[in-house]
C-alpha cells in the first residue's frame, strides 16, 4: 500500500510499558488504539511480559510488549500520536523519570533511521541495553534486525541479562 503522494510506509517498532492501574489492561488497551492510528497499521505484536521494575524503589512490576507498527507517519508526528495515547490512558508527567506510569510508549525504532531531536531520538537510546524491550521484540522481530548504531537484536540479546522477565 503506498500513500496518496506515493511514500512508501516505514517498519516502527513501539514500545509499551504500565505498572499502574490494571497494566495487563493498559497494555492491550493501548495494543487497540494503535491498531486504529490513523496513517498506520498493526503487523505485530509480542506476548505481554511481567518485569521487575526500573527506577525508584517501592514501584510494582511493570507489563511490558513491542509492537510492530507499519507507517506512513513522520517521526515526529507518530512520537505525537503515542503520546496523545499515553494521555488518553491517564499518563500525568510529573518531570520524574521512570517513575509509576499507566502507560508509556516508546518509539524504539523508526525503520534504520537515527535522529537527535531534542524530543526524540532514535534508536530509543536505552533499548540496547534493556531486557524488558529487548525479549518482547525478539517475539516479533528476526536476530538480524539492525539496530542502527547498537549491532543486531540477536547481538544485544546475548548481551542483556533477561532474570525476573516472564511471558503472562
Ligand atoms: P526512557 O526514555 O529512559 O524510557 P521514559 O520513557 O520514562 O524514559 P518519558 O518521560 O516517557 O521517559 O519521556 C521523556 C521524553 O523523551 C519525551 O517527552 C520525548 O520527547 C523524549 N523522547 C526522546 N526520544 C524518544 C523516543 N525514542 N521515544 C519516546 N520518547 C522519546
Ligand atoms: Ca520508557
Ligand atoms: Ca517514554
């Protein structure tokens, strides 16, 4: 399928993470609106994982999925369409990091691109190193998936430490 101007879309990969508020819920929640994005289509998604938490101590355990998203979308206006989603599902950014979110999508990769915007980078800049991304998108993804700058999936894969990670 291509565009009205003829653009041929981009393979995305999002990713999804809630530890509050029902997060098996939240997740497959946003899973639904991302399969109505306008300017996008669902291809895939991994199974939901139970993860120990990252961050400030005292948080529960995070749900976490990859989904793979074909776009017609620019960068950026995809990064406005996740976080408008995140809003909908009652995210409040209180300026802390990592802290207890009902939803956070991350744009993990945007076909081979790397970008340095003040309001997004790609690749996601931890992905590399992060267990609780990086088996959700081996569910979806192949070994030789490039991640620009960082090697290939299967590479990163053998290098993270996957303990507490459990497919639901
Ligand atoms: P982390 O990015 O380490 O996973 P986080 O998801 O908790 O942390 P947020 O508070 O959700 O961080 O996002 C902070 C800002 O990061 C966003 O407002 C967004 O502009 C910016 N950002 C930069 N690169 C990306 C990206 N690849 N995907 C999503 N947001 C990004
Ligand atoms: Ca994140
Ligand atoms: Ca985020």
């Amino acid at each position: 399928m291509q565009s009205e101007d003829g653009a041929l879309p981009v393979r995305s990969f999002i990713g999804l993470g809630s530890n509050l508020d029902r997060p098996a819920h939240q997740v497959r929640t946003a899973l639904t609106a991302l399969e109505g994005l306008p300017g996008c289509r669902l291809l895939r998604q991994s199974r939901l994982y139970r993860t120990p938490p990252l961050g400030p101590p005292g948080q529960s355990d995070y749900v976490n999925a990859v989904a793979l998203l074909e776009t017609w979308l620019a960068p950026l206006e995809l990064l406005d369409r996740l976080q408008e989603i995140e809003w909908r599902q009652g995210r409040i950014r209180n300026g802390g990091h990592w802290g207890p979110r009902t939803l956070d999508l991350d744009l993990l990769l945007y076909g081979e691109q790397r970008l340095a915007d003040p309001r997004l980078c790609l690749p996601h800049p931890q992905l590399r190193y992060r267990a609780f991304v990086l088996v959700p998108l081996a569910d979806i993804a192949e070994g030789d998936l490039p991640i620009p700058g960082a090697g290939r999936l299967d590479e990163l894969l053998r290098g993270c430490d996957p303990a507490g990670i459990e497919a639901l």
